[in-house]
C-alpha cells in the first residue's frame, strides 16, 4: 500500500475514534437529561394530583356547606 493512502487511512481512522468519542460523550449526556426530566416530570404529576386532590376536598367542603344552610 502507498505510504500516503496509509497516512490517509490513519487520518481518516482517527477522525473517526474522534466522532466516535464525541458522539458517545453526547449520547450520555443526553441520557443523563433524560433522566433528570423524567424524574421531574413524575415530581410535577405528582404534585399536580396532589393539588387536584386538594382542590377537590375543598369543592366537596363547600357543597356541603351549601347543603347544610
């Protein structure tokens, strides 16, 4: 093989091991955010039910207070 198609190849390889590393660091840390907003996303279901909840104890003090006058 030409020494020059060599040195092509082996730039062309490490330009690749590059991408490789790059694309691997994103894949992470896109992971790593998925995750946070997962967990934040099931903090706010959460705290949403918890508001529906509260919302309508209050709905159903206040027909019964209606009811009782």
């Amino acid at each position: 093989m030409d020494e020059t198609v060599l040195k092509n190849l082996e730039h062309r390889v490490d330009e690749l091991l590059q991408r490789l590393n790059s694309l691997s660091h994103e894949n992470r840390s896109l992971r790593e955010s998925q995750a946070a907003m997962l967990n934040e996303r099931a903090r706010l279901i959460e705290k949403t039910e918890l508001a529906r909840s509260r919302v309508e104890s209050m709905i159903s003090r206040l027909k019964s207070m209606e009811q009782d006058s």
